[in-house]
C-alpha cells in the first residue's frame, strides 16, 4: 500500500488484519514498482525527440 494517512490509520489496519491480509507499504517513491512512471518516461522521451526533430526542419 502507499504511504498514505488514511492507509495507516489504526482503524483501516484492523479491519484488513480481521481479514486475515498482511499489510505491506511501499518506499516512499518506488517509480521501478508503479508501472505509469515507465510509461510516462516514454512518453516524455517522444516528445522530446519530436519537439527536436521539429526545431530542426523549422526554418
């Protein structure tokens, strides 16, 4: 789970430990373990790569 406040609240970890779940939190970044920063890395990649491409046939 995230690091969020109401993720940790005593209440919220009672009943998912009634469940009979285990909690586990994330670091507090871990882009490597959230799939849309890869993508979002790509993405960015591309843009930049076109937004040269374009200031080079710009007259």
């Amino acid at each position: 789970m995230e690091n969020l406040g109401p993720h940790k609240n005593e209440q919220t970890l009672a009943l998912i430990a009634a469940t009979g779940a285990t909690v586990r939190f994330l670091p507090a970044y871990s882009p490597d373990l959230n799939p849309i920063e890869m993508m979002w890395s790509k993405v960015k990649a591309l843009l930049r790569t076109a937004e040269d491409d374009q200031w080079l046939t710009s007259p």
